[in-house]
C-alpha cells in the first residue's frame, strides 16, 4: 500500500526576492512537489501569498505537481482562485471547516486534488468520516504558522495510526508530514509511514538548496529501504494470499 517517499519543499522558508529560482534549485535537487503555505493573519498567526504569487510561480514552474496548504478561516471562499492560478493539491484544514465534506468536494470540483490537515492537538479519530474522499492527509508536526520550529514527536503515533487504519479499511489515500522534517527527524518519519516529506527550513535556511534537498531525499530514501519487510517475510506474504484465494476458489 505505501508508496515511494516523495520531498515536498515548502517554499515559506525561501528567500522570496528569489522564490522562482530557489524553487527551482529545490526541485533540482530531487523534489517532486512544490508545497506553498498559504497564511490568512486569522487562522494562523502571519500572512504569507495570495493567489498571484502562486500563478507568477506557475508560468516559471510548468509542470511539477503545487500542493497549496490552505491555513486560512473560509477556504471555501479562496478555492476557486487557487485552482484558476494553476495549484494541483488544495489542502484545508478540519479545525477550519465546518462543513468539511462539502469544501472536499468544493476542491475536487474545481479539478484539484483535495487533502486534509490536522493540527498537533487533534485527533486523527476527526478525520473518521471524510478518510474515503481524500486524496492525501497532512499531518502537522508543529502548530502551524511559522517554519523552522521543532519537530513535535508525537505526530509519528498519528502517522503509524493513520497507516493502519488506511490498511485495515483498504484506503488509498497518501500521508503527508509537514514541520521540523530535517536530517535528525527524517528516518523516524520515514519508518513511522508518512510518503510526502514538506521540508521548509532543512532545505531553503542555509547552505546549497539543491544538496540540502538531495540529503533529505537520501536519508529518507535510505530510511525507506531499511524499513521494507526481508525477501522471506513477503514470499510468506505472497503464499499466504495465494492459499486463501484457494480456498476462496474452492467456495465458488
Ligand atoms: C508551517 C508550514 C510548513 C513549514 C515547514 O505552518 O505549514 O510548511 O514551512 O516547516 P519547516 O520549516 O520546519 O520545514
Ligand atoms: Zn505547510
């Protein structure tokens, strides 16, 4: 079921006199999806881009995949302009909708894809009802706002809940991590299930983009492989399937 681990740059953490080009050497250095954190001054406390910003970044950045977080009071309201600018992934948060179904459904009518956040201080349980309509879910691991904050461990419970339960109903939808993703916190990110890294701060505040992106990829990656079950355990997997399709056959 879990997928290839993908980094996300979040380009909150980028010189923005530059955003194009820092944006581009992320990319370069092995992202594949481009996060931009959208702040409202209400919802969370600071304000960052609109639209326009994201558009201008869309005709310099054709193809690679805008996963736009929405931390704003009324995303339903800005839904369509994200879309209209060119983003893939829209992203609202639950303590910020009250009609949640329906702003899931507003984002896949305007053709994106569309995601759920949860803050550190709320239960993956609230996402029981809408975990079948979305196509990714983010899980906060610092309170959002603000980059370079600390990684909060105990998003990697809800991350490993969040795994099984996508495993027990047959679910599809992919798990997204996003604050304090650095060298030191990758692995455990990795092993616990989340597949899409945001990374802000470990990429863009010091140092080569394009290596810093390139780091967090291998540790990430290298992370990935170690947690893989052994060549034996999936033989015993795969025989296991196979017996009970048997036995299945038998019936009909
Ligand atoms: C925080 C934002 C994040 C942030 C990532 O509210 O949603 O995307 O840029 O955090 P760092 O800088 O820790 O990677
Ligand atoms: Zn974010």
């Amino acid at each position: 079921m879990a997928s290839v681990v993908e980094l996300a740059p979040s380009i909150l953490s980028a010189n923005f006199a530059q955003l194009g080009a820092e944006a581009k050497a992320a990319l370069e250095g092995g992202g594949t999806v481009l996060h931009l954190d959208v702040m409202d001054g209400h919802f969370v406390p600071n304000l960052t881009i609109g639209p326009p910003v994201v558009a201008s970044l869309r005709k310099t950045i054709p193809e690679v995949t805008f996963d736009c977080h929405l931390m704003i009071e009324n995303p339903d309201e800005f839904i369509p302009a994200f879309a209209e600018a060119g983003v893939n992934w829209i992203s609202v948060h639950q303590e910020a909708c009250v009609h949640l179904d329906r702003t899931l459904h507003l984002i896949s009518s305007h053709g994106c894809k569309p995601g759920v956040v949860i803050n550190p201080a709320t239960p993956v349980r609230a996402l029981d009802e809408v975990l079948e309509i979305v196509h990714h879910v983010l899980i906060m691991s610092v309170n959002p706002g603000f980059g370079a904050q600390h990684f909060i461990p105990n998003s990697l419970k809800k991350v490993e809940e969040l795994a099984r339960i996508r495993n027990a109903r047959g679910l599809e939808f992919r798990i997204e991590i996003d604050g304090g993703v650095a060298l030191d916190t990758i692995g455990d990110i990795v092993r616990a299930g989340a597949e899409i890294l945001v990374a802000g701060n470990a990429v863009f505040s010091h140092g080569d983009i394009r290596e810093n992106a390139q780091a967090l990829l291998r540790a990430a990656r290298s992370a990935a492989a170690a947690s893989k079950p052994a060549p034996r355990m999936i033989r015993t997997a795969a025989a296991l399937r196979n017996s009970k399709t048997d036995r299945q056959r038998r019936r009909t």
